[in-house]
C-alpha cells in the first residue's frame, strides 16, 4: 500500500549515471568513432608490408606490436573495426526488426498463424548458429552483405520468439481488447499498441545480438568465411596470428581485447537503455 | 490496566504503532486490543494502512515501524527471529486475500496443510496427513479425504479459500488475521465462508483481526469496529455503534457512498477530494480537507481519539457528539418509471445469442471434453438512453456475453441489432458508424489503458480514428471538452496512466468510450476494481453522462447493489442463461426465481444473518 502521488506533479528525474553506464557510453562511441574514422585514426597503413619491423613485440613506436609481415597491429586493430562491427550491428538490427514483426504477429494472431510461424522459426533454431550461417555464406557467397543475411538469420527465430513470448501475454490485456472494439487495424494494434511495451526487451535484445553479432562474425572471419584477407577484420587477425601465439601473444591479444570491449560496451549501453525506456513516468522495467 | 484486563489479557494488544516506508508515514499511532475469542474488523480503502497494520501483527513490515505490538502477551517487536518464526503459525496464523498466491501450485494441498502441522510440532508424516484431513473436514469441504490428493488449481476459489483457512488452523491459533479473505470470491461463496469464519469463532475460541473494506463483510463477523483512514484510526466501538451511529463524517460518508440492496433508493454521495500526502500530513484533523463539516479548529488543531457519550465508542473528531445533526441530509431518488420507454423500438437487441467454449482435446483426434455452454440463447433488448444491467457470479456467462456485443468474440447462433442494423459478428467487420456506435469500458483501469500512451493519446485516438472532430487545436479542445466532462482537467492531457489513481484511469477509460459520441457503451464492472467512495463517483459520472447524451448501457457486475442503483431493468444470469429479468424493484423486492432469491439473501449487509443461505455449492 502506498501514499497517493499528485497527478499534475511530475518530476523530472535526472537519470544517475554509475561507472558502468559511463563506461558503456564510452565504449560505444568509441566504437562508432572507429567504424567511421577507423583507417584514418591509425598510424601507419594497415595493410602495407614492412619486413624490417616482422613480429616486434608492442613498442612506443608500435604500441600493440607488429605481425609477421611488419604491419602495425595497433593500426590493424583500428581498421579492423569496420568490417567487424558494421557487420554485427547490421546483422542485430535485420535479424531483431525480423523477429520482432514476426514476433509481434505471431503473438498477437495466436491460433494456426502463430504456429505455422513459429514452428519454422523453431526449424531454423535447429541450427546451431554457425553452421547455420556458414551454409548460408558458402551458399551464397562470401561478400559482406552475405554474411550480414547469414547473422541475421541466425538472430531471427531467436528474436521472434522472445518478442512473441511478451506480447501472448499483452495480447489478453485490456488495453488491445479496447483498440480491437475500437475497430483498429492490425497493423495499428501491432505497431502503435503493442511495439511501444516490448521496445524495452527489444533494446537489449538488440544490444546483446550486436555481442553475440561480433563474435559470430569474428568466427566467421577465424574459420575463413565471409571476410577475406587482407581485410584487417579482428576474427581473421585472431586466426592469422594463432600460429605465432607462442612467440608473438600480442598479434592474438589484442583483437580479442577488442572484441571483448565492444561486446561488454554493447551490453552495458543497452542495459541502461532498457531502464530509461521502462514505463514513462519513473517507471522500472517490469 | 483494568482488573478486567488482567484477569483476561488481551491476545492482541496494539500500542501507539506507527509504521513509515522512507518518508511515507502509512501508519500513525494506531491503537487497539482485540480479547480471546473477539472478532475485530478493520476498514478501511486503499491508502487507509489496514493490511500495513496487519503485517505489522506478525512483524512481516519492510519500513520502520514504532510502538508496541502483544500477541498473546509476547513483544512481537522484541522477540527474536527464531521466536518469531515460533509465534507465526503457531499462536498467531494469517489468510490471505488471494488464495491462488497463498498456496503452492505444484504440491498437493494435504501435503500443504501436513508440512504446515509438522513445520510446529514433532509428528509423522502419515500422522500430520491424516490431521490434514480432519482440518479439511472442519472447514467443510465435501469428500476431504479425496481432496487432500487434490493440486490448488483443481479447486475452486471458495475451496482454496477453506484450504488456506485450514491450514491457518493447523497449529490452533489464538489468533487469525484475516486480510480481505472473501475479497475475490462470488457472494454466495462469500457468505459460505463468513459462516465458517463465524462457526470456527464459537467452536474454537479464535480471535480474528478482519480486514476489509466491505462494511457488509465486517458486520457479518465481527463484534467490534475499527476505522482507519490514512493510516489514522479514526472510529472504534461495537458494530452496531460504529455502522448504525457512526460518530465520524468519514465514516458516515463511507456509508453514504456504499450502494444498498435494501431501503429506500438514495443519490450515492461520493467523497470529494482525496487521500492527503502522507509524506507530510497536515497538523489539524486528517479528515478536513474533504469534511463537509469542517472547521477552523479542525484544520488547526488534531483531534484525540477519545469516547463520545456512548459507552465505548471511541472517534477522532470534534464534534464527535454532533455528528448527525451537523452533516446534511441525504439526498434520495425517485424511482423512475419505466412504462413509456417500452413504447420506443429498442436501441439494441440481443436475439438468441449462444456461445459455447470447446477445450482442445488432450492428443489430436481425441474427443476434447464436453464444451461449456457460456452464453445459452440469451435474448435481450436495451430501450434508448436506458440500462439494462446483466447479474451473475462468476462463469455465469455475461462478460462472454457482452464481448459478443462488442464484436470481441464471435457467437455461434444469434444476432446483435443496433437500432436498424444487424451487426456482423466480428467488429473488425462492422462499419466505422457501428464501430463507433458500440464503446466498451472494461473492468480493470490498470490493463484497459496502454501504459506507454498520454491520456490526450488515449482520449484522442478515438476522436481521430472516427473522424469528424477537427484536428490539431480544435481535437486538443475537444480532447480537454471530454476530460471535463468526467470532472478531469486539460492537467491530464500530458499524464501517463501509472501517474494516475485508479478512479482516474477509470475515468480516462470512460473519457475514452464517449469520445467516439456512442451510442451503446459496454460497462463490464466498471467499479469493481475500486474503492467504494471512489465507485460512487464513477456511478454518478456514468449517470450523468447517460442523462446527457441518452446513451444506453449495457452494464455487467456481480454487485447486486451497484446494479439496483444504475439499471433500470436487470437480467439475473447463470450458467449461460438469463433465469429473471424486469425492473430492479420487481427484481430484487419480489424475485420469482430460487436462485435469485439465494442470490440477494447471500449479500452481506449490515444485519447480521443467522445462516448461510442453501446454497452450499461454493
């Protein structure tokens, strides 16, 4: 039980901003920094060889250190950050928007739609997800806008069925039932009724595909799919560089570090927007 | 201390207890004893600090809490935790408001009640079984033995309400809380459980603190009275005092607010204003800013809970002696007649509609079970500008029926007719005119309004969608028109519906249904889910829009008061089928049928009734 607040009071809550939060926006600015001035940040080139410096450990001259042809990982770090997250992000953003109109019309049709819908979705999650999107790559081909499909496929029945889990539930509410009455349209109910109280949920779904959207792409990149050399992608530095692991730790450490960092900057942004978008009016995420 | 009291101490014994949540003060100096065997019942409307006080008994509390708090002569405040894990259940039990919550889901109800008997004393489990068994008999319940094998969701509510009762009993309390136990249950079974609660009183010696906020439910159990209001005790005395001499306004407007079965018909008063910030209460008496007889000592000066002339009647008020004589009159209401309506052609009719609901079978190409019959051949008509209110417990069919209305759910035989219209089943089909013809208010404020939507968005989207209204400056105007009319203000416009109280969201939800100017509106319990002072304003809003635009209503609810005040014909409903319909007072003063008959008898009114009416089905 709790007191009755004053209905024309409203507050304006500054949002507090902990380290975390911080430290979430940092990161991916950084990383949208990166992807559009990426190559013109670095240092030397990324790609040209120079066999005076091969496999110099991290320097002032070469902070990360070199590979084995003399190219200056730093350099190759910073560049590589377009190809790898333009990749990710493009693939969370068709495989969510995907899974979320699937999602939303399965939940709120129910009945035949919903399964028919949602048992080809549960055939495509059959896949584990690499496979899936490396049969999708080979089949198709290895540019870029290919392994983007590949991803998102792979996001799409995951996403789907997350969304339609929230709306079976908010398809009973009163609330549609009154638009319904109303006469609305399906399409209004699901977009201008529905979408704005699982936006939360998608907004970290969203966040946590670019994640897991990073370090499929870097598999893929590792495994020689999709990316091809001498793009300077971090999941093809990972694989180049693992033969001279023992020797040369710096030319594997850092890609990972690098998509360790945008993986955990992803995830702590979307956190904090799952909070502000939570019900108006100084409300939590349910 | 009395000699009295020492002979007999007291089993419940509250002192000066005030409870915060951070700086909300819920609950402020709050006083009471309750002796053995005593029933006391608590009211009070949400916001009061009734169920605060209650958990404050067991020292379930999660803000700060002060003052003094004996259960069976033992500080509860003071003991440990292992003492107080001692006292729960064993001298002091609780039942709760919702007894699907209260029990487990997954574990057999005689396995519940067992491990609650072994939980406080050392016996066996096929022991603890059996005692299970023996309370479930004590609480009534048909075939025990075959019902301890039973999963709470195989009950009904009634019986989950007796296995929870049960269960309370298992260590022989001295004392039983009971928060709102007949709150969600149907009125026959609601008065099946007051005779239980009554017979477990004489047979067993219990105690019960009852809280609620139905001044029926409490005089049919209670001996004594207490009345909070923001989180004041504001009234305490016998039951007869404090519901027939009522010596608060605030309790006499709660009585005023509360639609009867029985007397004369009255203009229900609501209560102006609401709850005062209880983060900084006002110094005077709490009551003032909505008192319609306050004056400057009251807003000045608090006023003590102290007796008036008759014997034990203690009010915190101060004019508690003038009470009546200051307060104005009631205001009563003819009875209208109904005679020259008849004459129009009907604004709606209902021919012959019958729904049936079909299970899904258990494997495919298995026969499913037998389909329930929700709605059965119902046949209905609503004259213009008048209400027509549909009556039935629980499952009896009528909010199926009014969804079939409404073009919710499509029926299997029968038509809707609006005026000249046959409506076709399905709303998405119908015409924008009978689209917006046909308005629904539904029964819960909180789900009926999209919560990431303003209230201009809510009350706006039908004056869009329909068209006609203008746009921009002029569709804010009218948008703010329509807030007025159910007394909001243009303050609304930019609110969303978590910033509101329930009665307001209720109003936005009506706001809403007569923005589209209807023609028809569904009310499916449109004050069900509210505070009785808050429900005697909706009703009246509802009334005065309906004198206004001549709207009809079609007007679902299980309150047989509630309806005898709106509806000028009503139609009893069960199972599927309408078992009398005519005016409210042929209804209610001279039911024909058996089971309407049962159905007024079970309500709980303020006298208090020997025994259960026959219907023990429940």
């Amino acid at each position: 039980m709790s007191g009755v607040a004053l209905p024309a009071h409203r507050r304006i809550v500054l949002p507090r901003l902990g380290v975390a939060d911080l430290a979430g926006a940092a990161i991916v600015l950084g990383m949208v920094m990166l992807i559009l001035a990426g190559a013109s940040l670095s240092p030397y080139s990324a790609t040209a060889f120079n066999p005076m410096h091969s496999l110099e450990a991290p320097s002032l001259a070469f902070p990360f250190g070199t590979d084995e042809f003399g190219r200056d990982v730093f350099s190759r770090v910073l560049a590589g950050a377009r190809p790898t997250l333009l990749l990710a992000v493009g693939a969370a953003a068709l495989g969510v928007a995907l899974g979320t109109v699937t999602g939303l019309t399965a939940g709120y049709r129910q009945g035949p739609v919903d399964e028919t819908i949602m048992r080809f979705m549960d055939a495509l999650m059959s896949f584990p997800g690499l496979i899936l999107a490396m049969l999708v790559v080979v089949m198709l081909g290895p540019a870029p806008i290919n392994v983007v499909a590949a991803i998102a496929l792979v996001f799409w029945p995951r996403s789907a069925r997350l969304v339609r889990s929230i709306v079976v539930d908010l398809a009973h509410r009163e609330f549609i039932e009154a638009a319904r009455s109303r006469g609305e349209r399906a399409s209004f109910i699901l977009f201008r009724e529905l979408l704005p109280n699982v936006l939360p949920i998608i907004v970290v779904d969203f966040s946590l595909r670019v994640t897991s959207g990073v370090l499929l792409a870097a598999s893929l990149a590792y495994l020689g799919i999709g990316v091809t050399p001498p793009t300077p992608a971090w999941g093809l530095m990972v694989r180049d560089g693992q033969q001279f692991i023992e020797i040369a730790p710096w030319l594997v450490v850092f890609p990972c570090l690098a998509i360790a960092l945008a993986s955990i900057g992803t995830v702590l942004l979307g956190e904090r927007l799952r909070h502000r978008l939570a019900l108006p009016g100084g409300g939590r995420a349910q | 201390m009395t000699v009295m009291s020492k002979i007999e101490p007291p089993v419940l014994a509250v002192r000066d207890l005030s409870i915060s949540y951070g700086p909300l003060q819920a609950v402020r100096g709050v006083s009471f004893s309750i002796a053995p065997g005593e029933a006391m019942g608590l009211i009070g409307e949400s916001g009061s600090g009734k169920s605060s006080v209650a958990y404050a008994v067991m020292r379930y509390i999660k803000g700060q809490a002060s003052g003094e708090v004996h259960v069976a002569g033992q500080d509860v405040m003071a003991l440990s935790e292992q003492a107080l894990g001692k006292l729960r259940g064993r001298t002091a039990a609780m039942v709760y408001q919702d007894p699907m919550s209260a029990l487990n889901p997954a574990i057999k109800v005689g396995e519940q009640i067992a491990e609650a008997i072994r939980l406080h004393g050392r016996i066996g489990k096929a022991l603890a079984w059996k005692r299970g068994v023996a309370l479930l008999e004590r609480v009534h319940l048909p075939r025990p033995a075959e019902i301890a094998h039973r999963y709470p969701h195989q009950l009904s509510g009634g019986q989950q309400q007796r296995v929870v009762i049960a269960m309370a009993l298992a260590c022989d309390p001295q004392l039983l809380i009971m928060d709102e136990p007949t709150t969600g249950l149907d009125v026959t079974t609601e008065a099946v459980i007051l005779d239980l609660v009554n017979e477990l009183r004489r047979e067993t010696g219990v105690a019960v603190l009852f809280i609620s906020h139905n001044m029926g439910v409490v005089a049919q159990v209670c001996d004594r009275v207490g009345v909070l209001y923001a989180g004041q005790l504001i009234e305490e005395g016998t039951t007869e005092q404090v519901l027939r001499q009522p010596r608060h306004p605030y309790t006499v407007a709660l009585m005023r607010a509360m639609p009867a079965i029985d007397g004369p018909r009255r203009r229900l008063a609501a209560i102006p204003g609401r709850l005062p910030d209880l983060r900084s209460p006002p110094p005077g008496c709490i009551f003032t800013p909505r008192c319609a007889m306050a004056t400057a000592e009251c807003e000045s000066r608090m006023p003590d809970l102290a007796n008036s002339s008759g014997g034990g009647h203690r009010s915190r008020c101060h004019y508690r002696d003038e009470v009546a004589l200051r307060l104005p009159p009631e205001p009563l209401v003819a009875e209208v007649q109904l005679v020259e309506a008849r004459q129009e052609r009907p604004r709606l009719q209902i021919i012959a509609v019958s729904k049936q609901f079909r299970a899904r079978p258990a494997l495919p190409f298995m026969r499913g079970p037998a389909p329930v019959r929700a709605v059965d051949d119902v046949t209905l008509d609503i004259p213009p500008g008048r209400t027509l209110a549909v009556v039935g417990e629980s499952g009896s069919g009528k909010s199926t029926l009014a969804r079939c209305v409404a073009g919710l759910i499509v029926p299997e035989d029968g038509a809707i007719r609006l005026e000249n219209e046959v409506l076709d089943p399905l709303v998405q089909k119908r015409g924008r005119a009978a689209q917006q013809a046909v308005q629904f208010v539904f029964q819960n404020p909180d789900a009926a309004l999209n919560p990431h939507w303003t209230v201009a968005e809510i009350v706006g989207r039908p004056m869009r969608l329909y068209g006609g209204q203008g746009e921009g400056k002029a569709l804010r105007h009218r948008i703010i028109e329509q807030l007025e009319a159910v007394k909001l203000g243009e303050r609304y416009l930019d609110l969303y519906p978590r910033e509101m109280s329930g009665g307001e969201k209720q109003r936005v939800s009506i706001a809403r249904a007569f923005a589209g100017r209807p023609r028809l509106v569904i009310c499916d319990e449109p004050t069900s889910a509210l505070d009785i002072s808050v429900q005697a304003a909706i009703l009246n809003e509802l009334l005065a829009l309906q004198r206004e635009n001549g709207t009809s209503y079609l007007f679902i609810s299980h309150d047989l008061g509630v309806v005898r005040h709106v509806a000028h014909e009503v139609a009893i409903m069960r199972h599927g089928r309408i078992v009398e319909s005519g005016p409210p007072a042929a209804v209610f003063g001279d039911p024909r049928e058996e089971y309407t008959r049962n159905l007024i008898a079970a309500i709980p009114t303020l006298e208090r009734r020997e025994a259960a009416p026959a219907l023990l089905t429940a």
